[in-house]
C-alpha cells in the first residue's frame, strides 16, 4: 500500500496496477488479490492516511468537554490536510476528474463524506445532550467546522504557498473556530 500511495502521490491515478505492482516488488497478481480494482487501492489508500492521523478514533467515546475533543480534533485534521500525501491526493483527484470522474467520487467518499459522519455523529451527540440546539443539522453544521478547520494554512497550501503561521497561531486559529461554531450552535438550555 505504501507504494500504491507514493505513485499516486507522484504520478496521479492513470499510474498502472503493474508499476505499482513493480514498486512494491510484488506480483501484479499479488495486488489484486488484496485489491479488486485500482478504486479500491485509492480508497484504501485515502482511509489509511486518515487513520495514520488518528482521525477514525471515535468521538463519541472522548468524555472530555466538547471544545478539547474539537479542538484537538481540529489540529490532527489541518495537519492531515497539510501532509504532503494529502495534498497531492486532493490535487490529484481534482486535475483528473475530467478524466476519471470516478477518482472524485472514491476520494470524496474515502475522505470527506467520512469524516463529515464521523464529525456529524458527534454533534449529534451534543445535540442529544442537550450542548448544542436541539434542531440542529448535524451534516451541514459538521461540514461547517471541517470547512473552517482548513483556515488559512490548507487554503494557500492548496495553492502551493507556505502560509508562514507559526503552529501557535494555527492553534490559536482553531481554537477560535472551536468556540465559534460551539456558540453559533449552543443550545438555548445550555
């Protein structure tokens, strides 16, 4: 799998099975019996990343205060988005979805929509509590904060710049996020 995600990293997802097969010094055979198809080695490789970063570990099981799960939540995914694979897998996905329109949909699926439940499942939990307004669109108002934790720093590095923050305002960034959304969304009760 480390090959699989180096070649798509460096050379995008037209890369063949048989030169990922030949970079991981393995039978071509041997890649497919652990992977059907060159979408699910993507997906694979996608939900690999996000556990290396710790983003499967469940929320719903951190009994600390809603704004340190967030908070610490936010800082592991802006790294992600920042790491080297994950931005040569967004851009990858993005200059071949002409191309390969299904790539966008593997991706989107392995990554965003992903963590978007795992994060809705959470505020749906505060939104139960009694932390967070009772009406609220847990989908939509997780997409929110993923949204707001790419900040500044995801934004120019999308773009190939180095935003020069410093990791104390990054997280000084994020926590701002953190105590706004929980605001913006704090139940009237709470």
């Amino acid at each position: 799998m480390k090959a699989a995600t180096e070649l798509f990293c460096e050379q995008g997802y037209g890369i063949s099975m048989d030169t990922i097969a030949e970079r991981a010094q393995v039978s071509k055979q041997t890649v497919y019996a652990h992977f059907r198809t060159k979408d699910e080695l993507f997906d694979t490789c996608i939900r690999a990343k996000c556990t290396a970063n710790q983003l499967d570990i469940s929320l719903l099981d951190d009994p600390r205060e809603p704004d340190k799960v967030l908070e610490e939540f936010a800082w592991r995914f802006q790294n992600m988005l920042l790491s080297d694979e994950a931005l040569n897998t967004y851009k990858t996905a993005v200059r071949q979805s002409d191309t390969h329109p299904d790539l966008a949909r593997v991706y989107v699926n392995a990554g965003p929509r992903n963590t978007t439940e795992m994060v809705a499942a959470y505020l749906g939990q505060l939104s139960a509590r009694g932390v967070l307004q009772p009406d609220l669109n847990c989908n939509d108002a997780a997409l929110q904060f993923l949204l707001m934790c790419h900040g500044k720093a995801v934004y120019w590095a999308y773009l190939g710049q180095d935003s020069l923050e410093t990791e104390q305002e990054r997280r000084a960034y994020l926590k701002s996020c953190v105590s706004m959304f929980l605001l913006g969304y704090k139940s009237s009760k709470g």
